[in-house]
C-alpha cells in the first residue's frame, strides 16, 4: 500500500501494529522474515584474492622470477633446491601475515562500527526502549526528536512542530513541515517524494520539534535502499601519513629499480655474458632491491594505527575517521561545551525562589519532556529536565500523576533561539492552561503579571529588578537558573506557534540548579597547558555561571577573559580575528557563534577541536580540524560528521585521546626511522660489497632478516608506552613531513654505523678463517655478517624506543620488544648452527669467540647511539 495515501489507523492495521508498538516476541519474529534494518554492503574480499593480492607487489615478482631461475638452473646443474624452497617459504609467510595483519586492522574497524552503531528509541511491549537501529522491524513505532537520525522509512502518526531534513533525498536543502494528515493525489498519478508531508524516511535528520513514526519498510526495503543498492556504507581512506608513506615507497622502488639495473650492467661488464654470470649478477641485484625496500612499512603503519584506535575505544574515545588520530597530536586549541563534559550532567535543583514552590515544581515538571520512571526512581531525558522532574517527584508530585491531571493538548518545543518552550494542558475541570519555562531573561521579556503574595499582580519594574537581582545571586554561585510561568487561557489556543503562545505571561518562579565539575577536569586542563593546548570553554549558560564554573576548572584566570554571545555578536570578524585570543569562555552563545570561533582560530593557523551534542553543533563540528560528538548526550548529527565520540562524554577523555594520537604518531616514526635505517645499512653493505667484488649476503638472508628482525621488532616499538614528557612537549607542526625535526639525518647516519659493523664483522670472520684481512669471498664471513647484520637490528630497535632519549632512563618496559628480541637470537642462532637448516642457508659453523665476537659488534650500537643522542641532547638546548 501507499502509505502516504492512507490513514494512520489504516497503516497500524497493515503493519499489524498499534500506537503502543510491537511486543518483544512478535519483532523477533519480523526481525527473522525481514532481516536487519541495513543497506547491503559490498562483498569481502576472499582470503585467496587478499593472498593473491599480496603476492602482485611488484618486488614480491621479482622475487617469485628469482625463484623460479634459481630452481631452472638448480634442476639443470643437479644441485639443491633449498635457495627457491627459502626463497618461495619466506614469500609465503610474508603474503601470509599481511593477510592477518589486513584482517585484524579490518576486525579492528568492525569493532569500533559496533561500538557506535546508531540507537532508536522504540516502544516495544507499550515502553519506551533504546534499541540498535538495525534491530528496527516493520510495525514498529519509533519516537523521533530534534537532532535524531531516521533509522527507516515509516508513516507518521504523531507531530508537535515536526521538521524533517530530507536534502540527501529530494535535494531540498529547507526541512520539510511534517504533518499526520492523509494526502490527496489531485490530478497528479502519485506523491513526489518530496511533497510526502506525512512519510519520514531513512537518511533524512529531524531538525526540530518530535513525533512518532510506525515503520514501513527497513533495510533495502527503504528509499534510500532503492537508490543504494549494493552500495557499501563503510570506505576507508588513505590517512595522510600512509600516502606519505606511499609515495616514500614508490622513490624507493624506482631508486632500487635504476640501482639494480646498474649493478646488473656493471656486473656483465666485469664478467662477461655467461648462464652463470647473468644468474650470479641478477641474483645480487635481487639481493639489493629485497635490502633496500621496507616490506613491512605499509603493514607495520597500519596495524599500529589500528590498534591504537582500539586502545582509544577502551579509554571511551571511538575514532570514527583514521586521520583523527594523526590529527589529534597536533591539536592546540580544544573547544568544548560545559555541561557533561566538563561537569558531571547531574543535574539537582537546589533553590527555588518563588511565591508559591508547588506551583513552580508543577510547572516545571510539566513543561518537559523528560519522563518519571517510578521503578528506577528517577527521571529519564534531558539532565536539565530531569532535574526538574525529579525535583517534583521529590516533593511529592510525581509527573506520571501531574500528566493525569493535566493532560498535554498542545505545545511549543524548545529552540535555542529563543530559548524556551511551552506546553499546553486541559484540566479535569477542562481549564486550559500552558506552562512556559526558559532562560530567565528571555521568559521575563514575555511576562505581563507576576504572582506576589499569592495574588496576580501587574509585572513592574521594581519586580522585574527583584528577580533578575536573585538571578544573578544564584548565577554567582554557579547555579544553572531557569524561570518558570503560567497563562490560563478560556479556551483551545488557535495556534501553538511560539509567537502566538509567549506573550502575556504570569511569573512563577526561578529554579537553581547545579551540575557539579568532574573531578578528574581540573587535572585535565593543567595537562593541557603543560601540553601547550588551550582549552576553551563554550556555554549557553548565563556568563556569571560560565565564568564561575571556568574560574573553579582554571580555564579563567580573570573574568575579562568571558564574553557572551551578544558581545561577539557587536565584534567584527577582523577585530575578533585580532581579539581571539582574549578570551577562553563564551557564555550564552548560538551555534552559529561555535563556527565563527573556531573558523577565527583555524585563520589563526591553530589546529583546533570542537565538541557537540546538538544537532544545531553539526556546522562546528564539521569546520573543526577535530570534530567530537557526545556519544551519551550527542544527537545522530553530530555523531555522523564527528571524527571522533565520546562514549563518556567526559573533556578528560579528549585530552587522554591527545596523548594516545601523540603517542601512536610518535611510534609510527620510530618504526619508520627504524625500518629505514636497517633497510639502508643493508642496501650499503650490498653496494660496498659488490663493487669491491665479494658477496656479503644473499637474498635469502635478507629476506629472513627482514622478515624476522624488521617487522616484529618494528611492530613492537609500535606498542611502546608513551614517554614520560609526550604531554610537556607543545603539539607538533601538521605540515611537517615524516624527516622532519632530524630524522632524515638519523636514518642516514644509523645505516651508515649499522653499515660499517657490518663490514667489520665480515672482514674479521675472514681473518679467523684465512688469516688473512681482505675482502673476499668467504664462509665464515658471510655467516658473522648474518649474525651481527640480524643482532645489530634487534639491539638497535632498542635504542628506538626514545628518538633522544637515553633507553637507561626510561620509566617503562617493552615487553614485545624484549620477546622480539629473545625470540630473533634464538632463531637466528637456530638457522646458523642446526646444520641441516645452515646448510640450506648456506651458512658455515662458526666457533664460539666467532659467535661472540658478532654479537659484541651488534651490542656496540648501543652505545654509539646513546653517545649521539647525548651530543644531540646537548646540541637542542
């Protein structure tokens, strides 16, 4: 059916559902026959393309065509086949662990889908539930208010001042107006989409006012189902840093490429052409391009992004975009909204000022949308109106009895222009009554009487100075105030606009409330200075509130630093731009003020962060260079164009999530500086070796050794906790490249002595064998060289663990690091001294002052690095 075309009472009754909603039992059922409220996403890849995938690499090739010469010329020559069985072994295990590397970074992802899956609220079995939006089934009545996301398409059967966003649908960038009416065709074949004034459908947002939706079609069975039919919802992007690294990757392969080409010549040039030459010489140039190119760089970046992204879920900061994380160790200015974040979102009336405390409780408690739950003994909804709630319930008026009394025939929902709402109530006696509370000085601006002595009297100066004096009074002392009034009407309003209701109102009375500061923010904030972060606090809140409460948290230090809104608003974009720095708390400010502070900080070329829970942040939160949606308190809006959410609301959290993106980018560079490093030494020592005219290592050992001492040891400083003085640094330059700050310099020079220990070993390997010092070929050489070549790495993994600091005062441990380095000497001592194993490796045994003389030259890169990180220290100050 054309739901659109037909009553309300005539879609319950197809659906098979009620205005009370469906009962647990029947959704499950519907949930089976209809499946999940999703649009199809695109198909995995299979673990054979993943497999196959990671053997197309264009170095990888090379390696397979060595193979595959190696083993042609072993078959026709009669010898042993142990190069292209270790050769095709070590491919394997690498195309291998990039599979479960990629699988483990995409279930990674999965988690964090799941952790901040989008929520509808539903009734089932006639109560109001919060479910997983993709539990939705047709029948069910969903509850939509200001802010929420369309989880389905459904009929609407209930409206107050309902608008509906629907631009990804119809284009239409103005909200639609939503009405519960049937609509008439005329002479038209059907509805366009856009005029369906009573339908809501999925990926459209309600911007204003509430309603009640039944649901009539989920999943693919939704509009936008029609128009994204395998479309997936889920795209990762490249972050910045990984197309950095990109391009790093492709100049290596094209340097190696050229250099492997001029071996090769240079070689057939010393040699002639030859069956053995042209396999010797190409097998060298195989040997330079496995040592110059960082396999593991790609898979190393991103397991390590992935996993700190999970560590960051568990601190209660759910990244939604990977280039968050990057960005978050450059943050230097945070603004962030007061109430849940910086405070606790407990709200408690504590005062009342007012003729007659009943009649505002009443009042206040009715002009609300938070509801009683008698059970639970505590009001649920917004914090605010929660307060006022419970605040009746505890003087003995309960809403679920008030709503008895005076049942809701009308209303005006709240909007933070003019910031207040109104509802309208018929009595028992069929009295019509409305209710107005808000921001005091906007509710007094609409009020013509007030009740003094328990009679109504006209509202007079003297009055209004009374109760804007005792406003303030309770604003000094960090109390939250809302002002509460009446107007008993003879009959029906003929319209509830606001405009038309707000007028001639009787006051009531203020309320006071308090949301006390979390504990933990005060020590946040110091961590922020000593970070060089600014932290900036945004409030709708009265300014003395505002500067009360940044005074208390130490975000003020004067309350000059404070201005409202209506202040901004008399401010010119340049001179704001020139004054920005001024302040550090906005008080009373509109959304639209949210985007012009932080556009006035990004011109100043500070990175900045903007949280946000209303629909209204959205615009802010998309222009900051780290958007934070609320994860408890946030609307689906600000969730969606979020980079990242709280899932505990808590200004902590982000600063937590600061020194977590400062530690993760800090790692990925010392893997970087790392891998590079090692790399290099090993494309040096090939170089050196082969234009002397002996064969240093083969590709087989590079291969292992990259495999064994490169990519664990780098995954594990990946891991490193982070140092003690990361929050004491200020943030770093966005626009700094991955050399940046001297690493450029480290990488060289780190190859270079890596290099050189190298050669050493070799050389005295030779000497012990021959007795001779020169630069032959020779067994024992090649195998010390593989020995020192494999430790150096693993021993100067360790130096890595701070880029300048001294590894002999680190306060932490690296438990992976030290695995990976018991677990690499193992297996490397296993691969030169089991004969079978270093007879395929074509290794020599070497005795045992051979073996401890390579691992003293690994050793001595300790402390060669801690004498130049010493210099270097001393150099910075």
């Amino acid at each position: 059916m054309k739901e659109y075309l037909s009553s309300c009472e005539e879609v319950l009754k197809e659906q098979n559902s009620s205005e009370q909603g469906l009962s647990t039992g029947e959704a499950q059922q519907r949930l089976s026959r209809f499946g999940k409220n999703e649009l199809e996403k695109g198909k995995k890849t299979s673990l054979l393309k993943r497999f196959l995938g990671e053997l197309a690499d264009p170095m990888i090739i090379i390696l397979i065509v060595a193979a595959a010469i190696s083993g042609i010329t072993a078959f026709y020559e009669g010898e042993s086949f142990a190069d292209v069985i270790i050769i095709l072994a070590v491919v394997i295990i690498n195309a291998v662990l990039g599979v479960v590397q990629e699988s483990k970074a995409e279930a990674a992802i999965e988690a964090l889908q799941e952790i901040a899956a989008a929520t509808s609220k539903v009734l089932r079995d006639g109560k109001v539930v919060t479910l997983k939006s993709d539990e939705l089934v047709p029948g069910d009545v969903v509850l939509l208010e200001a802010g929420d996301a369309v989880p389905a398409d459904g009929r609407i059967i209930e409206a107050a001042s309902l608008k509906i966003e629907e631009a990804a649908l119809t284009g239409e960038s103005v909200p639609a107006n939503k009405i519960t009416d049937l609509l008439q065709l005329g002479g038209e074949k059907d509805v366009p989409l856009g005029d369906r004034k009573n339908m809501a459908y999925m990926g459209s947002t309600v911007v204003y006012g509430r309603g009640k939706v039944v649901i009539t079609g989920t999943g693919m069975n939704t509009e936008m189902g029609k128009i994204a039919q395998a479309l997936s919802q889920a795209k990762d992007d490249a972050t910045p840093l990984q197309i950095k690294l990109n391009q790093l990757s492709k100049i290596l392969t094209i340097l190696v490429i050229g250099i492997c080409a001029v071996i090769f010549a240079v070689g057939l040039f010393r040699s002639g052409i030859s069956g053995d030459t042209i396999l010797s010489t190409f097998m060298v140039a195989v040997s330079l391009a496995v040592a110059a190119i960082p396999e593991g760089l790609a898979a190393v970046v991103t397991i390590v992004l992935s996993i700190g992204v999970t560590n960051m879920s568990k601190r209660n900061a759910i990244i939604r975009k990977l280039t968050a994380v990057e960005t978050l160790g450059c943050t230097q200015i945070i603004c962030s909204d007061k109430t849940g974040t910086l405070t606790q979102n407990k709200m408690t009336v504590v005062e009342h000022v007012a003729d007659n405390e009943q009649n505002l409780e009443i009042a206040m408690a009715l002009c609300s949308d938070a509801e009683y739950d008698a059970e639970a003994g505590e009001a649920v909804g917004e914090p605010t109106e929660c307060a006022l709630v419970n605040d009746a319930a505890k003087n003995g008026l309960p809403k679920t009895q008030l709503k008895e009394e005076y049942v809701r025939v009308g209303e005006a929902p709240f909007d933070s222009m003019r910031k207040m709402m109104s509802t309208v109530h018929k009595t028992k006696e069929n009295q019509i009554i409305q209710f107005t509370k808000g921001a005091p000085d906007e509710v007094l601006k609409c009020c013509t009487h007030a009740i003094v002595n328990g009679a109504k009297v006209p509202m007079t100066e003297e009055i209004r100075a009374s109760i804007l004096k005792s406003n303030k009074a309770m604003a000094d002392r960090a109390l939250r105030v809302l002002c509460g009034a009446c107007r008993e009407w003879d009959k029906m309003p003929e319209s509830t606009e606001p405009a038309f209701l707000e007028q001639e109102l009787t006051y009531l009375g203020l309320s006071g409330m308090i949301d006390p500061v979390r504990p933990e923010v005060k020590a946040a904030i110091v961590e922020c200075r000593e970070a060089g972060i600014r932290p900036i606090m945004i409030t709708g809140d009265h300014k003395d509130t505002a500067v009360a409460i940044g005074m208390e948290l130490g975000i003020l230090s004067d309350p000059s630093q404070a201005i409202t809104g209506a202040q901004l608003n008399e401010i010119s974009d340049e001179d704001f731009q020139n004054r920005i720095e001024e302040f550090s708390v906005y008080a009373r400010v509109q959304p639209e003020h949210k985007v012009r502070i932080v556009n006035a900080w990004k011109k100043k070329g500070m990175i900045t962060a903007m949280t946000g829970d209303g629909v209204n942040d959205a615009p802010s939160i998309k222009s900051a260079d780290i958007g934070v949606g609320m994860g408890i308190t946030g609307t689906d809006v600000t969730k969606n164009v979020a980079d990242m959410v709280l899932a505990d609301d808590n200004f902590a959290t982000i600063v937590s999530a600061v020194e977590e993106g400062r530690r993760i980018y800090a790692n990925i560079r010392k893997a970087i500086q790392f891998l590079l490093a090692s790399n290099l030494a090993e494309v040096l020592a090939i170089f050196f070796s082969t234009m002397i005219g002996f064969t240093i290592l083969k590709p087989v050992h590079l291969l292992w050794i990259n495999l064994i001492t490169d990519c664990f040891p780098a995954l594990a400083l990946g891991l490193e906790k982070s140092e003690a003085d990361i929050m004491k640094k200020k943030p770093r330059d966005p626009k700094e490249g991955i050399f940046a700050g001297g690493m450029g310099f480290d990488v060289f020079f780190q190859g270079a002595v890596v290099t050189v220990l190298v050669m050493i070993s070799y050389l005295v390997g030779h000497r012990i064998e021959s007795g001779a010092w020169e630069f032959v070929n020779s067994a024992d050489g090649t195998t010390m060289a593989f020995l020192t070549l494999s430790m150096v790495e693993i021993f100067h993994s360790l130096n890595m663990r701070s880029r300048r600091g001294s590894i002999f005062k680190l306060n932490s441990h690296n438990k992976f690091l030290y695995g990976a380095m018991v677990v690499s000497l193992i297996l490397t001592t296993v691969v030169i001294e089991v004969p079978f194993i270093a007879k395929a490796f074509q290794f020599t045994p070497i005795d045992f002052t051979e073996y401890v003389i390579a691992l003293g030259l690994a050793v001595l890169i300790i402390p060669i690095m801690e004498i130049v990180k010493a210099v270097q220290r001393k150099l910075g100050k």
